[in-house]
C-alpha cells in the first residue's frame, strides 16, 4: 500500500509542532509519543505514515496552523488569477485595438504572446535545473536565485493578507518554518511557487486570449506588420511559417501566405499608415491575420504554461512524497513512537530512616582499671571458643573475666540460659561481645531489655563489636560500625548502657 | 497469568536495597550504611509501556528471625502445615503488634512472591542465619540467593555450602559493581526460578536490552552535538575605540572557555538522565583529569592525539603541529587583520604554542571595535572533547545505580584517551566527519553531517562499554 500524501498542510503543521515540542521536556514527549504510537495501528516500518497519523493525533480537531496557511495560500493564489486575468485581458484588449484608422500590428502581439512566453520558458528551465547542474555554467546560480526572486508566485503570500489576521500569521509561521529547512523542503517551496506562477502565467494567456476573441468576434479587426526593422516581406512570411509549423498540418487557414505578408506590410508616413504594393491593400486579406494570432497565443503562450502548471503540481507532488521525514528531530519522534518506554524506578519515592543520632563510644581503659573484673556475655559468637574469648576480650578490655555465657545464637533457648545467670545482680559490668558487621536487631535489644530488667539499674552493660580477622585473631572494629552500635544503644534510653572499643579508640 | 514478583530480603543491612537499585536503575532508593534504613516495602515495577512485566520488593531486614522460627516450629505438625504456619504467624502477630518486620516481608510473599535472598559473601556465615532461611523454605515459594559481596574480604564459598541447601539457585552479585550484562545475567536467573515466569522475564530483557541500544544512540547524537557547538562557538564584544584591549580580551577569552566548558556540562547532563543517573555528582577535584579544567595543560597532553597521530591523520598535512609554526600563523593572521583595520591575534597564552581560537577585531561602522572570538580552530580540541565524552560515558553507562558515590572521572594515569588507541583508517573517517561538522554552514547539512559524526561516535561508545577500544 502507498504510502499517504503529505500535504502542504501537513509540512507546515509538523514543523510547527517540532517548534512547540522543543520546549517540553523529554519524558513528557517521550510517555505522550508512545502512548499515540501504540494507539495507531501502522507498521513501524513506515514512518512516513506513522509520523502523519502521529500529526493527526497531536493537531487535534479544528483548524490548524498548516490549514489555516494552506487556505490563506490558495486564496492568495486565486488573486493571483484573477490579476492575471484582468492583465492578461488588458493587454490582449490594447494589442488587439482597432480605432478604424491604425490596422492592429502583428509584430508586438507576436513579440508579447509568443517570444516573450517562449523565452520564460526557457528561464523556467533554468529555474527549476538542480542547482549542481548548473555548476558549470558561470553566472547561472546567480540567474537562478534572481530567477526564484523574481517569481510571479512570491506575489501570493503577499497577496494573501487580505485575509484575517490569524490566516496571515499562519501563513508566515509555516513558510518561515519550511524556509528555515530550506534543504529539506527547498524542492517544494520552489515546485510550489513555480505551479502559483504557471496558474497565473495561464490566467494571463486566458485572459489575453478571451479578449482577443471577443474583439475578433465582436468587431471587424483590420491586422497588418509593421516594424522598424529592415525586414523583407520574404523574411517575415518565414518567420511566421516556422512559427506556424504546428498547427499547419491541421488548420492551414491560420498560416499566413506570402501574399497576406506582403499585402499587410505597413509604414508610418507622415503621422498616418500606408500600405505597400498597388493602392490600398484588400480589406479582406486585412482580417486573416487573426486565426494564426489565436494559433500562436494558444500553442506559444496557453499551452506551454498549462503544462508547466501540470508539470508544477506534479513534481510538487513528488517533491512532497520524497520527503524523508528523517532530520534529526523527526528521527527523534520516529524514536519515541516506536521505542517503548521503560519504568522501573520505585513507585513512590520514600524517604530513609533518620541518621541516628551521634554517640560516643568508650575505651576499655576508662571503664576497668586494673584488670577489674568482668562478666562477658558473648552474643552470636559460635565459632569463637571460651578460651578465646577469655583471652581476646581479656586483652582488649582489660578485665579479669570472670565468666563467659553464649547467647544470640540460633537456638534461642541460649538466651534463656544466659539470663539465667544473671538471676542475681553482679558486683561486676557486664560486657556483651557482638560481631561489629552486623547491625543491632530487634533480636539484641529485645534481649538487652530483658537483661537490664534482670540486672537492674545502675549496673553497666557494655557492648563490644569484635572484627575478625583473616585469621584467628580478633582486630579493631572498623570506625562506621562502632559508630552505628555506639548511636543505636544509645536511642535505647538507657544510661547505663554504652558502647566500648576493644581497640581503646575512643570518640 | 499474573507477572512475577520478586521479594528481595535478607538479614538487616546487607544490601538489599543496593540490589534493587541496581536492578531498578532507581539511584533514589535510600542506601546508607546504618541499618533499618528500609522501614516498609518499596515497590519497584518493571513496566514496558505501563503494562508490568515484574515487580521487584524491597523489605526490611529480618530481625527476629530465631524468635519467630520458634513460634513456627512450636506449632508445627506436618510439612504440608508449614506455609500455613507461616501465614498464621503474619495473621496473629498483627494484633499484637510484635515482628513487624517479618511481617512486613513475609507478606508479599505469602501473596505469592518469589525469593530473593541477599546475604553478604565479605563477611563469614553464621549458623544463624539458617533461621531466615529455613523460614523462606516454609513458605514453599521458589526462590533463589545472591551473595552480595559488601566489602572486600571472600566468603563465597562458605556461603555457597550453606545456601546450597536452601536455594535452587545461588549467584553472586555485587550490587556495586552491576553493570548493563550483569543485570542482565541475574534476569536470566528469574527465568530458572519458575516456567510460567519466562515469557515476561524474556520481554523484560529484550525490552532493556532495545533501550540500552537507544540509549547508545542518543548519548552518541548528544555527543557529536556538543562538539558540533564547541567547534562553531564564537563570541562577540563591542570596545570603544582608544582604550586598552587587553582586559577586553581577557574578559572574552574567559566567557569563551566557560561557555565551551558550559556546554559539556549540558552533554553530560544530557547523558546521565539517558542512564537515570539523576542524582549523579561529578567530582569537581582538580587533581582528576577528566573534571580538571578543559584547558588545563595536563589533559591536553594525555588526551586527543599525539601530533604523530595528527599529522598522520592528515587533517593538517603535517605543517600546523610544528611548535614554531603557530607564531608564523600569528602573524600571517595580524597581516590579515591588518587589512580589515584591526589587528588580529591568536588565544595561545594558556597553551604555550598550542592556539586554540581566532581572535579578531573589527571595526564597526557607527564607531567602536568589535572583538570576536572563535570558532575553534584548534584541530586537537575535537579530539580532546570527544575522548573526554568518552570516558564519562564509559563511567556512567556501567555505573550501578546502587553507587552513592561521586563519579570520578579518572582515567589510568599512564594510559592515552582512547581516540589515540584507534587504528589510522579509523581516526581518518572520525577526521572526516569533524571537518564535515566544523565546515558545513547551512543548518540542515550541518545535522546530516552531526548525524554522521554521531554513527562514527555510537560505534566507539559501543567498544568504550565492551572494552575493546
């Protein structure tokens, strides 16, 4: 299946819509395009109708800015028409002129509706030539551009401010936006105003030529030649015969004879026209001048310029349908259309709990001098036999240990049996051996409640974190993990219960 | 068939959280140090065009494990009881308000969740832990166990025996070190988890893997835009006529160097929202390289090319590398500005012989001077600019969402850019492109032309993120 056409309408609205885009934010354009992109049930493959069903979606109802552009163009292009008629009609009006006495020269109706048409033909030619074929030829990029200045089309846009404002402002929105892509859609601005031209090139021939027809009609038209030049009537009659080669086949009453030639040359002689030859020259040969004037406006002048404007329409056309909608900002849409969007953040941003709050943290020096004694409660320590702990904890708190209970582990009959031996309140601190890594539980304060309960106030229960090293040793905790043990006893609330560093750092 | 949720639990403060970030690109999940830090769950949804393909769980930590595995074995009867044990445990202790934390985690799984389960590999297993597990087994639901690697010390292999016994399938993963693959490779561990659950785990990956693609290819476009506008910039300043230009031209080289540095701020910016690296921050240490200075001297001689390189790239036919040249350059260029009025000069203060961009001085009509400065005609900057865009991308396409870190654009010490390490056939098409951008004029060539460039750049991104350039 073809791909859709894209319509002037359609170009101009998408720029517009790239230009509004542009201030939107990524995502919003990113979730907005994909939604419409899954909603339009065209083969990512072609983009071109993707992107068009896409602009249909986001235009909405009503008038656009490309619809509104468009109608304003084509009323301007009507005007157009309508001048080019008037004109056309004008001038056929004054070409063809009999006041009675001044037969209606020949020469400047040729010259005006045959030479001239002929020859713009020509400039079109070199108008609508791609630029990089006329590399060779000097000074024919510069004729170019003048040529493109030139254009009768220009005329339509201006001419289309007759129309409300908000048409207008349509109007020089999408050109500007077409003009800024000028590589891109350089080919249908210039199709496009070149078809404007022909449509006015063909009201003026039409024009020209209904009022020739109507005076020829109407009136009894008496035609001769007349020029300044040295032109024998021979040359003349084979000038008018090459120009007649097209339609002599078919209609040779319109190519003109050598007798009517020589029999209609006229001079100005003394402010008044004469005729050559015997006397006064046959006033029937006088009126067969007009079916090879007719002829020639409608081969020379008509005809040529309705096939530009057909050529015109026709590489508009192509020129619209060879847009590739792939500059960078479309191949960006393209993107989002197809591509699909990925979430997977959190689906409420929550906020962490509180840092808590800072707390200090004691040496083993402060707490037992000389070899105090001390009760030790070794927290979650299975790998660690007692004589380790005695010996480890011994030297790093320094305290005479007294005795050792495991707790903590995965058996929680053993904190059971640990606060059993704290049925009667010890002379001595407590100290509770953890493993630094791992974050106070639930679990642990849980059970220091319930030893605190046990002990009663007043009596010092110290926790100490123990890092293992490599090998059997013990080391110092490492600073952050002393520092969450020491802030999460702390919000415990209880006074007598403190964080202490084996390591006899103290903070 | 519903899609697959994945609870991600574990014992307190072993990087649960990290795994989800990493998994869910979400570097807005709460990560610190101290524990309890998630407090309820957090639900990560992957969707791919709103429709849900997984869901990942963030919980809390168990906390009360050994206790409320006692509760359950203390009213357990038979095997088949033992979900139910579980579910009536959830039910019961709501009302008393006790456990919540296994509560809290256990919930989705009971709703029918599937397990992750995260221990730390650094640090050593202990016994335990086995009552988290041995609850995650009563739930029956399949699951599967990561081994978080926190710190730097090994105890993989001790883990691995013990979760062995629990878990169908145990992998290790560093939540901190996850790149793009690596995720990748732990997704295709969710399909092994349950058959019903593939074909949304499969969409998920091959979605991702579609979008790392596209992510590639903007980041390489954001790239050769960046250079493309360093290349063109040019500043302007009107001078009365009779005073002093110097500090006029200070002033103008100053905006010149921050209006380039502006703008590799907005490419990184630009690449780091592709990544939803959204709360990113760069070092700005003047010790590292790729964040010192543009015109620091130092990143001149270890990034771009050597000269070698430039000449044999052949974009200055081996005459502007000369270090005396420059001077030559200068003054050709002050003949020229001779004509036109003013005189012209070249910025080559900061970087000894090295000129980087034209400055002129024009008269102007109605009086005055104008000083202008630029565009870039220094041919080493493209290749400065570039190899330093390359290795913020090679960070922050592999960075792990789970990093809270400031990102450290440091390149080895000894070792060149990487734009030095191309083959000649290589840098000569990249030359290529750059020419075709700092030449072209007309605007819509100058996108084909960036677009171009931007073909050649997704190709060094994609070696950048594989290590193979």
């Amino acid at each position: 299946m073809p791909s859709p056409q894209l319509t002037l309408a359609d170009l101009i609205d998408l720029e517009a819509q790239m230009g509004r885009d542009a201030g939107l934010d990524r995502e919003t354009l990113r979730r907005r395009d994909r939604a419409i992109g899954r909603e339009i049930s065209v083969a990512p493959t072609d983009r071109r109708e993707l992107i068009l069903a896409w602009l249909r979606r986001v235009r909405g109802l009503g008038d656009s800015t490309g619809e509104r552009a468009a109608r304003a163009l084509a009323a301007g292009t009507w005007l157009l028409c309508l001048i080019g008629l008037v004109a056309g009609a004008g001038a056929g009006a004054a070409l063809f002129h009999y006041d009675g006495v001044r037969p209606v020269n020949v020469v400047p109706i040729l010259g005006l509706f045959v030479a001239l048409p002929f020859a713009l033909l020509l400039l079109l030619v070199l108008a609508a030539a791609p630029p990089a074929w006329l590399t060779w030829l000097p000074g024919a990029r510069a004729l170019q551009d003048l040529l493109r200045f030139l254009s009768p089309g220009r005329l339509a846009p201006a001419l289309s401010r007759i129309m409300p404002s908000r048409f207008r402002r349509s109007l020089d929105e999408g050109l500007g936006n077409l003009r800024s892509f000028d590589r891109l859609y350089g080919r249908v601005r210039f199709w496009l105003l070149a078809g404007i031209s022909q449509a006015f090139l063909v009201s003026l021939q039409i024009g020209a030529l209904a009022a020739a027809m109507a005076l020829v009609i109407f009136t009894d038209l008496a035609f001769a030649w007349s020029t300044t030049l040295q032109v024998p009537a021979g040359t003349f009659h084979a000038i008018t015969h090459v120009i007649s080669t097209p339609w002599a086949a078919f209609a040779p009453e319109a190519v003109p004879s050598l007798d009517l030639v020589e029999a209609t040359r006229y001079f100005r002689q003394g402010g008044t026209f004469v005729g050559v030859g015997d006397g006064a020259p046959n006033v029937v040969l006088l009126g067969r001048w007009w079916p090879f004037l007719v002829y020639g406006i409608l081969t020379y002048g008509l005809l040529p310029r309705v096939l530009t404007l057909g050529l015109s329409q026709w590489r508009y056309r192509a020129a619209l349908r060879r847009i590739g909608l792939n500059h960078a900002p479309l191949q960006e849409l393209y993107e989002r259309l197809t591509q699909p969007v990925i979430e997977s953040r959190a689906q409420s941003e929550t906020a962490g709990a509180p840092a808590a709050a800072a707390a200090e943290t004691l040496s083993a020096g402060e707490v037992f001098a000389g070899q105090s004694p001390c009760a030790i409660i070794a927290w979650d320590l299975p790998e660690s036999s007692e004589a380790q702990i005695r010996e480890e904890a011994g030297r790093g708190l320094k305290c005479a240990v007294e005795g050792i209970v495991f707790a903590g582990e995965l058996d929680v009959a053993t904190d059971e049996r640990a606060l059993d031996r704290f049925r009667e309140r010890p002379d001595t601190p407590v100290v509770l051996l953890v493993k630094s890594w791992e974050s106070p539980t639930r679990d642990l304060t849980l059970f220091l409640e319930r030893l605190r309960k046990r002990l009663g106030d007043g009596v010092p229960i110290l926790v100490a974190p123990v890092e293992f090293q490599t090998g059997d040793g013990w080391g110092p905790a490492e600073r952050h993990d002393l520092a969450e043990w020491a802030g999460r006893m702390k919000a415990e609330g209880d006074p007598w219960l403190r964080t202490v560093d084996l390591a006899g750092r103290r903070d | 068939m519903e899609p697959p949720v994945f609870a991600v639990v574990g014992h307190v403060n072993k990087g649960k959280s990290s795994i989800v970030a990493a998994l869910a690109e979400d570097d807005s999940v709460p990560i610190a140090r101290q524990a309890r830090t998630t407090r309820a769950n957090q639900i990560f949804p992957l969707r791919v065009d709103s429709r849900t393909l997984f869901t990942l769980i963030d919980t809390p930590g168990f906390e009360q494990a050994r206790h409320a595995l006692a509760w359950m074995r203390e009213r357990e009867t038979s095997a088949a009881e033992r979900s139910n044990i579980v579910a009536e445990f959830v039910r019961q202790h709501e009302q008393t308000g006790e456990f919540p934390e296994e509560r809290e985690l256990l919930r989705p799984i009971l709703d029918g969740a599937g397990i992750l389960y995260v221990v730390d590999g650094s640090r050593p297993f202990s016994p335990r832990y086995e009552a988290e597990m041995e609850i995650l087994r009563w739930t029956g639901r399949p699951r599967m166990a990561m081994i978080n690697r926190i710190g730097e010390r090994d105890h993989v292999e001790e883990w691995r025996q013990a979760l062995d016994q629990y878990f169908s399938l145990v992998r290790p993963f560093n939540a901190h070190a996850a790149d793009f693959q690596i995720r990748l490779q732990l997704l295709y561990g969710f399909r092994e988890l349950r058959e019903e659950w593939r074909p949304f785990v499969d969409e998920a990956i091959h979605a991702l893997e579609a979008e790392r693609e596209r992510r590639r290819r903007r980041s390489a476009r954001a790239i050769a835009d960046m250079v493309g506008d360093q290349l063109a910039l040019t500043l302007d300043k009107r001078v009365p006529d009779e005073v002093d230009l110097a500090p006029f031209r200070r002033q103008l080289e100053e905006q010149y160097r921050e209006a380039l540095r502006q703008r590799e701020r907005k490419e990184r910016d630009e690449v780091e929202d592709l990544y939803q690296h959204r709360r990113l921050r760069r070092q700005e240490s003047e010790l590292s390289l790729v964040t010192d200075d543009l015109f620091d001297e130092t990143v001149w001689l270890r990034l771009g090319l050597t000269r070698k390189q430039l000449a044999a790239t052949g974009l200055l036919g081996g005459v502007l590398v000369g270090g005396g040249i420059d001077l030559a350059a200068g003054g050709a260029t002050f003949l020229t500005g001779a004509l036109i009025g003013g005189a012209i000069g070249g910025v080559s203060g900061w970087l000894g012989t090295r000129s980087l961009a034209k400055i002129s001085i024009q008269g102007l009509r109605l009086g005055g001077r104008l000083l202008r400065i630029g565009p870039m005609r220094n041919p080493q900057f493209a290749w400065i600019a570039l190899d330093r865009a390359l290795l913020h991308y090679a960070l922050v396409s592999q960075r792990s969402h789970a990093r809270r870190d400031e990102l450290v654009l440091e390149p080895d010490g000894k070792q060149q850019g990487r734009t030095s390490q191309l083959p000649l056939s290589e840098r000569r098409e990249i030359e290529a492109a750059l020419t075709r951008v700092r030449k072209e004029k007309d605007p819509d060539f100058q996108d084909d032309a960036r677009e171009d460039l931007a073909g050649k750049i997704e190709g060094l991104l994609e070696r950048a993120v594989s290590g193979k350039g």
